[in-house]
C-alpha cells in the first residue's frame, strides 16, 4: 500500500469526456450571449423611454410627428415586455 500521493496510486480526479467539455464551453457561450441580449434589450428600453419623455414634452401643434414617436416608443416597450415574458431578460 502506498501513500495517497505517490505515483502507484492514480488521482481519483475524474477526467471530462470531449463531449461534456463541449457541453461546458456551450453553456459559457449561451450565458455570454444572454448577457449581451440583456444589456441591448436594456438599452432599447432606455431609448424607448427617452423617445416617450420626448414625446411627452413635445410641445408642438404637429401631431402626427408627435404619434409616430408615440408608436416606436410603444414598439420597443412591446418587445422588452415580451421579452422579460419569455424568461429572455430579467
């Protein structure tokens, strides 16, 4: 019998098959890609919410100007609240 280190006795240490390698770098790809979807979705949603303040302090007598900001800002709102939804964005 030897002592746990010496070289007769092999690590217990498992070793990672190819596949499951290829499992863990897929999982630090997807998380690295949500975090980039959720950093767009947030900044979508900011400029959506820049484009509503906008709207609203808009003062001018053109209102059809005034409603088209008024549905790009509705547009973005729709998707980050579709996305947030689906579980996409927290």
């Amino acid at each position: 019998m030897g002592w746990p280190w010496s070289k007769s006795n092999p690590s217990p240490e498992p070793v990672l098959s190819d596949v499951e390698q290829r499992v863990l770098k897929l999982e630090s790809e997807f998380k690295a890609i949500r975090l980039e979807w959720n950093d767009a979705f947030e900044k979508l949603a900011r400029l959506a919410d820049r484009i509503r303040k906008r709207q609203e302090r808009s003062l001018s007598g053109d209102g059809e100007s005034t409603e088209k900001t008024g549905q790009v800002a509705d547009v973005f709102t729709d998707l980050w609240a579709e996305a947030r939804r689906q579980g996409v964005v927290r």
